[in-house]
C-alpha cells in the first residue's frame, strides 16, 4: 500500500525465513567475520575468472539461504537478482543454476534493497509466497569493469572505495507459508529517485550517493511521518567514511535528529579503519553481507528492533565516465523488524 | 494473483493509459512506418554519442507517453526502465530526467515485458495507480557494446539480427485512475526461467532465444490451461526469421495448435524482407516499438482483441562471449486485451 509520495507499507509484514552473507577472506578478517555464513579462503572461489568467481559467490548465497530456510530450491517461486557487472551476468547465470522464474534488477549498490523492496512486495500482495533475492560484487571484477584491473596496481586517491568480495540472499515468504522465523518481518519501504548533484569523480562515489541517500530518508520520515527516534539504526549501504560525513552533515542542517549512535554505514562497519580500503567498502555486496549478516543477526539477538537500511547506488558506467557525464545517484531504501524475544 | 507456477493474472485489469514508440531513420522507411509517434531523421538524435542518442529516444517516448495520456511529469508514480547499456545508462539518466522514483530492471530484449508485467503488478495490487515503463536501443550503441563498432563495417553471418534503434513507453494505471482510455488492459503475464540449450553464438541469438519463447509461452498455457484458440494472436519479441522458425517447429512438435496467422514475431514484422536486416529486428526497442505502436494501434482498431508478447532476451555480455560461456535467454510474456468498441 503507497503511502506519502514513494513508500510502500506493507500490512502483510512478510517474513524473512532466511538470508544468508558469503564473503572472500579480506572481508573474513574484518570486524564483522564471524556474523557471516561463509568466507571463502581465496578470492578465485575455485573459478578461472574474476566474473565467474563473483557468480559462484552469489549462487553459494543463494544455496545457503535456501537450506537455512529448511526449503529445496523447487520450492523458490521467483528469484530476484541484479549485481554490478555489465547486462547482470552473476544474477543471470545464477539464475539459469537455480531454474526458477527470474527477474533481473538493477540499481547499482542500492540493487540488494531494490530487490529485497520488490520480493517483500510481491509477497505481500498475494503475488507469490515465496521469493528469494539476492546480489553480489567482487573486488576484481568491479575494479575491472570501472576502475582499472588490479593486477595493474593503480594508485588511488583517499576518496576511493574498496568494492566488498561477497553475495547476500534473503527469502520472503508470507506468514502463512514461512517455513523457518528469523523473527524478522518486512514493514515498509521506499523507492528512491535518481539524484544528481553534478559530481563526475568515479573515485568519489561516496560524495556522489550522499544526497541520494539523504533523498530518500527524508522522503520515508515524510511519507510515513516518522523520524529517527522510530528507529533503532538507519543504516545506508555504502556511502564510506567520505559519503557518510556529507549525509550526516546534511542531514543536521536539515534539521534532522541524526546522531552517530543511531546513524550507520555498512561500508564503515564492513572492515572497521582497515587503512587499505581508503574510504571504506562498495559494492552491491557490501550492504547485503552487512544486511543479511552482521544486521539481521544483531536483530536476532535483540541488539536492534526497528531497522532500515538505505542501500545507495551509483548508476554510472565506465562509458558515461569517458564521455564526463556526472554520476546519477539513488537509494532504496527497506524497514526490517523483529518480533521476536 | 498468482495462477499456476509463474503466471501473475490481474483481476483488476490494469489500464493502458497511453503508449508511445519512438524510432530512428531506418524503421521508419520499414513496413510499420506510419504507426510509430515520432520517426527520427538521423541516427544521432542531436547528441554527440550513441550513447546519449540512445538515452534521447527513451526520454522522446516516455514525454510522448506522458503527453498523450494527458498527465504531468509529476503525476507519474513510478518510473519502471531498463535497456541493454551496461549498467542501464539510458534508463538510469532518463529517470534522472524524469526524478520520479525510479526501479531499474534488466533482462535484455524481453526488458520491454518484464517492466510492463512489473508496471501491471503495482498497478494491480494497489501499490500504484500511475506507472510508466519504458525501454529503449540503439543499433550503433549496440553494435559497439555486442559486437563492433558499425563504422568497422564487419561482416555478419545470415543469422544476425539488426537491433533497432528506437523506444517505447507505456503508463499504466488503475481503472479508478486511467485519464486516458485505450480500451486496452492488461489481464495476465507469465515471468520466464532461464533457459540455455548450450549456444554460443552471439551472432545467432534468435536460435539461442527460441527454446526460452516456447517454454514461457507453454508455461502460460499451462498455468492457465489456454491455448492459442484463446488468443488473437502470440507475438514473440525477437526471435527473428531463424529463432521463429525454431520457436514454430519445436511447439508443433510439442502438439501446440501453432500457425503461421496466430504466430508472429517484432523482429520480422518491424523490417518486413529488408535484406540488410539479415535474420530481423532484435533490441529491447524491437518489442517495445512494435508493441506500443504497431500492435496497439491494431487493437485499437479492432483488428485484435486479445494478444500474448512474449519478449525475449539473450542474457549474455561481452565478457561471457569472450569467457566461452553458452548464451543463457529467458522470455516474458504479457497478455493485454481490448474492452473498447
């Protein structure tokens, strides 16, 4: 149900049977190592591409939450998925693995809440009962498609991101159908709009998503009347440290009760002050291993109840780079609650 | 409502307020001419790359969409878009144009189907009363991104597809809402699986297409226990003089009551015989403009009263071709019907 100009409130508050976090091993030596389900030893995944590594990263998610669901993959009415490569090739190849109805997203690094917006949508319009969604990234494939191939040891300035080695995956199911309870329901969530403040730096993309990510918070708080204190954490996908001080900021002179405490990033809480990854984590993984591993699990042992995480993407390509075009920004944004304890 | 295992009926009807297909030179000297809105006189839309050509054509449809419906930009709800740009930089900078919320989606050709079923399913299930979808092509963008660049002027082999260059855009509304009335509704869709029979060949994607078409159409008629006696007319969106003949053999094989009258395809409906086109039209546009002009129109005159698209889309990237992987396909399916007259 629409509620305010973009917020979709759902009555049916549908279920979160599972989710499940695989990360590479520089992400399993970070702060948040033992929320996730599996950490990969080596960031090839057994594979002979970057590319094919990162498919494998998002059907290992895909299976994990699968069989924490207790379900077999037959079972999986749609499949939700979108990542960051050209033409979504992890999601695309995943889903001829897993041979269920498909529907490809995109929305860069905010894909991982676009899709988990649209499955809790789906279900909670009767639409289907059982829907997984999921994302991953890799460092090396991103770094290739947008950057440069890391092999080629680029310099970078202290703006720059480091893109999360990872896959996230959740299953939605409707009250009725939930075969396994995380205690975690769907409530809420909004759809952003495209923001663009004129930024073109591709190694400043935290600067560039801040607004949007300001965009859409404001819009949920206006469209449900709420503000931060209905919130336990808000918590955006991978603004970095760079991002996260202009939305703050911004936030403040919006007159906004943001605090440090409640106001979050998962690129930030992703590797902690690990000095290599400059500004802090990106990727469409980073807020969905974050989400589906250190978030839900906080929520599971009743560190939070009230969540949302503003996943924020920047909709760029390396072709609109070339031909100096700024960078389009957008947030999704979902509320996740528990009733459990 | 779910019916079957992928197929989503709407008892609500969704309305088709307005449709709109815009084209480039060369589809406007074809056989379908004079029902497109807009017929462009030069490949480059007044931009400096194919690129922002590409981005012009979606904009042109989705403000004629807008217009003839009778609306405001800001009366649209949300903006469903995607295209075959990596990282969908045509539907990513129209919404930044449009600055509606935005829902980026992707599934190739068949892009054109999965944002009208998804437009169909907000509209249905009341989390939207306003919704444009549009997509668009460019066959110098995409020459470049799939193949080279058309100025090389490589040769191609007769199962090539020509993609179209042009887009189309649709809003659909709730019937409470609909300010414009077509007489067209949408009553069904069917979301596809992945389907991949082992082909490698980006030169022939209407063969690697073919198999997804026909399972997407059986599972349409499965999960809702028709037949092609139920429908005016079936029309796939780019299989192409090759994939449609694959598509019609292998559902005669299959028992499917499947002729020639029943059966079309956009792809050879958009070029008729042009020898330059080789096997067809191909492209998200290919489906989109066909559909919204040419097939739309035709409903509007009585010509048909219920019709199928089947949009298909081959899921592959340059880097898939170039890592040897087989070209994995899906195909979405809308069913829209004619209450006018």
């Amino acid at each position: 149900m629409l509620q305010g100009h973009q917020t979709w409130i759902f009555p049916s508050q549908p279920v979160i049977a599972s989710a499940a976090s695989v990360v590479g091993p520089f992400e399993g030596k970070g702060p948040l190592a033992r929320d996730f389900d599996l950490i990969h030893g080596d960031t090839w995944i057994g594979q002979d591409s970057w590319e094919k590594a990162e498919k494998r990263l998002l059907e290992d998610a895909c299976e994990k939450a699968i069989e924490k669901a207790g379900l077999e993959k037959e079972q999986i009415q749609f499949f939700i998925g979108g990542d960051l490569m050209s033409q979504l090739i992890s999601s695309n190849f995943a889903a001829r693995t897993l041979a269920v109805p498909f529907l490809g997203v995109f929305g860069a690094c905010s894909t991982s809440m676009e899709g988990l917006a649209l499955a809790a949508q789906l279900v909670d319009s009767g639409n289907a009962h059982t829907v997984l969604c999921g994302t991953s990234s890799h460092n090396s494939s991103a770094e290739k498609t947008f950057r440069y191939p890391t092999e080629y040891g680029g310099q970078k300035p202290p703006t720059a991101q480091w893109t999360v080695t990872g896959a996230g995956a959740a299953i939605i199911q409707s009250g009725q159908k939930a075969v396994s309870n995380t205690g975690l329901h769907i409530t809420s969530c909004t759809i952003g709009r495209v923001v663009d403040m004129g930024i073109t730096d591709p190694f400043n993309m935290g600067g560039a998503m801040a607004p949007a990510a300001v965009d859409t918070i404001e819009a949920h708080f206006r469209d449900l009347r709420v503000s931060f204190a209905d919130y336990d954490l808000i918590v955006t996908g991978d603004l970095g440290r760079v991002g996260y001080r202009i939305a703050y900021d911004l936030m403040k002179k919006h007159g906004l009760d943001v605090s440090e405490d409640k106001f979050q990033d998962c690129g930030i809480l992703m590797y902690g002050d690990h000095p290599e990854v400059l500004a802090g984590g990106s990727g469409a993984a980073c807020s969905a291993a974050v989400t589906y591993g250190h978030l839900f699990k906080g929520m599971m042992e009743g560190r939070w109840r009230k969540i949302m995480v503003a996943a924020t993407g920047a909709l760029l390509s390396p072709i609109t780079v070339q031909q100096k075009e700024s960078i389009p920004c957008i947030c999704h944004a979902v509320v996740i609650e528990s009733r459990g304890g």
